[in-house]
C-alpha cells in the first residue's frame, strides 16, 4: 500500500514550488500515517500482554482548514467603528497580526464584520466579543457576546447621567 501512495504522490509533483510544499506536507503525513499503521501491527503480533497506544507525539495533525472556513462558533475581538446608523446592526473591526510568505515581516490586517445588535448597547470605541451565527441578514453573521471594554464616550456619558441623578436628589 506505500508503495501505491509513493508512486502517485510522485508521479503528481507539479513544476510549481508552492505545491510541491503542500504536497510534501502531504508525503509527510502520509508516511506518519503508515509508520504508526505499521508499528502498532507490529507490536500487537509480537506481544497482547502490553497495550499497544501510539504517544502523542507520533500522532500525525490534522490536515489544515480551508482559509475560508469558518468554524462554528467562532470567536473574535474587535473594536466598535461604526453603531447606531442601522437598527440593531454594528459595525465591529477585527485586526489581524500576519507574516508575509518572503520578507517574513509581521503585518496587521483589518475586516470588518456587520454584527447583530438587538439591544444597540454598543458605542463607537467599545471593545466587544463577537461570535458567528445562522444570517440575519445579507451581510450580517455575527452576533455579540458581551462588551470586554467600554469606551471612554460610553464611561464619560455614564458620569454625566449620574451626576445629573445626585443632582436632582439634592
């Protein structure tokens, strides 16, 4: 059975280097695979008195996601850019840290999400935790969690209002 694996994977190597990696990762994979097949068949001929469980370490990872898959229920922090244009719906800002594939300089990257907001207790500047769920809408995916950091709007409207209590109660 390698020796079928083997043969495809080379006789599949495409001219393009980016490929070829993903296809080595592959190789790789696929010999783990076979090693831990075979070592455990191995040594469950030579003895059944000690149990024969693969370490950790020998176990091979799963395969990548796709880069647009979307788990379910996925997590994010973002920043709220926009609120309050829309009913129930903010507009949350994701960053993003990422290596470039030559220079290997890091890089920050933004996308911003439409999220549902049925209370509309967000403000512009809240830092919030956002999950994915079923559409609400065309564009909207996302719903929120809670608000991790209010905002300096949202704290300086909260001493006026309490200010303005003490006030009437004197």
């Amino acid at each position: 059975m390698s020796l079928l694996i083997r043969r495809a994977v080379t006789t599949t190597l495409p001219s393009c280097t980016c490929s070829t990696t993903i296809l080595a990762r592959r190789t790789t994979w696929l010999s783990s695979a076979l090693h831990t097949s075979s070592s455990s068949s191995s040594t469950a001929s030579s003895s059944t008195s000690t149990s024969a469980n693969p370490s950790p370490s020998s176990t091979s990872p799963p395969p990548p996601p796709s880069r647009y898959a979307l788990p379910k229920g996925l997590v994010l922090n973002g920043l709220v850019t926009q609120a309050g244009v829309a009913a129930q719906t903010t507009t949350v800002t994701v960053e993003r840290q990422q290596t470039h594939h030559k220079t290997l300089k890091a890089f920050k990257t933004h996308k911003k999400y439409l999220i549902h907001d049925p209370l509309s207790q967000c403000v512009i500047g809240d830092r919030v935790e956002i999950r994915n769920c079923k559409p609400v809408s065309k564009r909207k995916r996302f719903e929120l969690i809670k608000v991790l950091k209010a905002s300096r709007q949202r704290e300086s409207a909260a001493g006026v209002i309490a200010q303005q209590e003490r006030e009437e109660g004197l």
